[in-house]
C-alpha cells in the first residue's frame, strides 16, 4: 500500500510567470524513506507544503495515508509530522516548554510517545532549559525533530533538515530516521546534498518544478549512459581547460579534487584524450575509470 500518492500536481507563482512544480506524479510506500533530491528552486518545499495541507495546488490532485490533501486536510494534519527547512518553534521558550507545548496541541505527553524520541531527546535533556533560540544548529534539527514526532504520526515530512548542520550532526540524523523507519514510520526528506540520495530507499531528482528520475539510488547510477573518468593534475584548472577545449569531449566538471570527465565515443576516443592533453597540457596528469555518482546523473539529466 502507499503512503503517498501524487498526480499531476502543478504550482505556479506570481500569476503563472514562476512555475514550482510541473506535472508532478510520484508514489511513496508504507514505511520507505524516500528522497527528494535537488537544488534550491527545484519546487521541493512547496511540493511538501501541498502533501502537509499548506498549500493548494493549481491542478492535480495527491493523498496521504489514503485521505486526500484537499478534502481530508484536517484528518492528514493529526496523522504527519512536519519539519520545514526553518526553524520555527518558539525560540524564546526551553527545549522542555516547546516540546511540552507541541504535545499538549495534539492532545498527548512527552511520556505517551517517549519510545519514539527517546535516542534524540537525551542528547537534548541536559539542555533541556535552555531557551530554544540559544541551541546550536544541530540541536535546533533534534528538537524540531522530537516536536514532529511527539503526536506519532504516520507520515514525516523533512524539508532539508541537514541543511547548514555539521557533518557529525548531518550522520547522527539519518541514524535516527532508520530508525524511526523500522518503527514503521513513513519518511519524505529533501535534500540539496546529493551525497545524502544513498542513505535513501528511493530517491526523486527534481529539478525547476519537474521530476527528472525516480528510483532506488543505486538504479539510477546504472542507468548512467555513459563510461565516466577522473582526472587530476597540479594545475586542475589548465587541465579543465585543456579536456574541454579536446573535440570529442562530451562533459567536464569540476567535482572536488578532481574532473569528472565523459567523452562522446567512450573508449573510442579515451586514447586520442591522452594524447591531446599530453600535447596541450605538457604535465602529467592521472586519468582512471570511475563509477558515477549521483551528481553525475543529476548532471546529466538536467
């Protein structure tokens, strides 16, 4: 069964001139994790302000736990937790006072659901009346995760909750949503770090309003249509300039230390490559095959 289904869900802005969402349709199962992956603008958030009840859609239509966003809003809002990408609990009240608050408007404890964020609501206790707007951005993201969660609801909604956290912060997070996924919960969670789209069951690319692919993410590596390299050199600009200025190169970018380069006949041309770049860089430079990653396949498909 699914959790969540959209279809054709369109969004526009400023009188139709700006379009957040295109022809949206995507399906989510009961207790997967499921990613949406891509930069800011791609439409990610206003597409979980419809599925929350937020905000309308101009056309389309989409359900959640089998109730639908439009007719059933307030029967979806008692069964989702929503996190959106800025803080916004009241930061002039302590960690216990927030927590304590979002409880009592769901009508329940912080003890009735205690099991579900025991683990996150320890590393807070002991700031536990520190005003919330005083807490670091880590802590921030877990005390807006115990707020989402107090009620027990059967759908999450995470709009770029590791945006801007430190990365021992960023990996304790995706800890606690395997868990939370193995105690049955579902999870929808955007993400501009391509690198999180693994820690995902499935994953969405979207891009200006539109989905560009969905599937596990090791699928959508293999479906990557072409052989890919890595290059690398002291002088790692000239060597961009060089592969790109070559005939038959088909991409090159910069991606970290090195150029992730794919060239339009694959090994057919790999040879004449390595000559070019011997004779116009006139330095040595590495060159080794390489699996693609995510970001690779988000290139492409833009």
């Amino acid at each position: 069964m699914n959790a969540i289904i959209a279809n054709h869900l369109f969004k526009s802005f400023e009188k139709g001139k700006i379009k957040a969402l295109e022809d949206i349709s995507f399906e989510v199962k009961q207790s997967e994790l499921f990613g949406l992956i891509g930069p800011d603008g791609a439409g990610k958030t206003t597409l979980f302000r419809i599925l929350a009840t937020l905000l309308l859609a101009e056309s389309g239509d989409a359900s959640v736990d089998g109730l639908d966003v439009k007719k059933d809003y307030k029967a979806i809002r008692k069964r989702v937790g929503y996190m959106p990408g800025k803080f916004s609990l009241y930061q002039d009240l302590s960690v216990e006072e927030n927590l304590n608050f979002f409880a009592h408007v769901f009508g329940t404890t912080i003890e009735q659901n205690y099991h579900l964020i025991k683990d996150i609501y320890q590393q807070l206790e002991p700031f536990k009346t520190r005003k919330a707007g005083k807490l670091s951005g880590g802590m921030k993201q877990k005390l807006a995760l115990c707020c989402a969660l107090i009620h027990e609801p059967s759908v999450l909604f995470l709009d770029e909750p590791t945006t801007g956290v430190d990365p021992v912060s960023r990996k304790e997070f995706w800890e606690m949503l395997k868990y939370l996924k193995s105690e049955g919960i579902t999870i929808l969670v955007s993400t501009p770090y391509m690198d999180e789209a693994s820690l995902c069951d499935r994953v969405a690319l979207m891009q200006k309003g539109k989905i560009l692919d969905i599937d596990t993410p090791v699928g959508i590596i293999e479906k990557y249509p072409k052989k890919i390299w890595s290059i690398h050199a002291s002088n790692m600009y000239a060597l961009l300039q060089v592969a790109r200025a070559f005939p038959n190169t088909h991409t090159c970018f910069g991606f970290g230390e090195s150029h992730h380069l794919t060239l339009k006949n694959d090994d057919e041309d790999y040879q004449a490559f390595c000559q070019y770049v011997q004779e116009h860089y006139k330095e040595s430079f590495q060159i080794q095959e390489i699996t693609a990653t995510i970001e690779d396949c988000f290139m492409a498909l833009s």
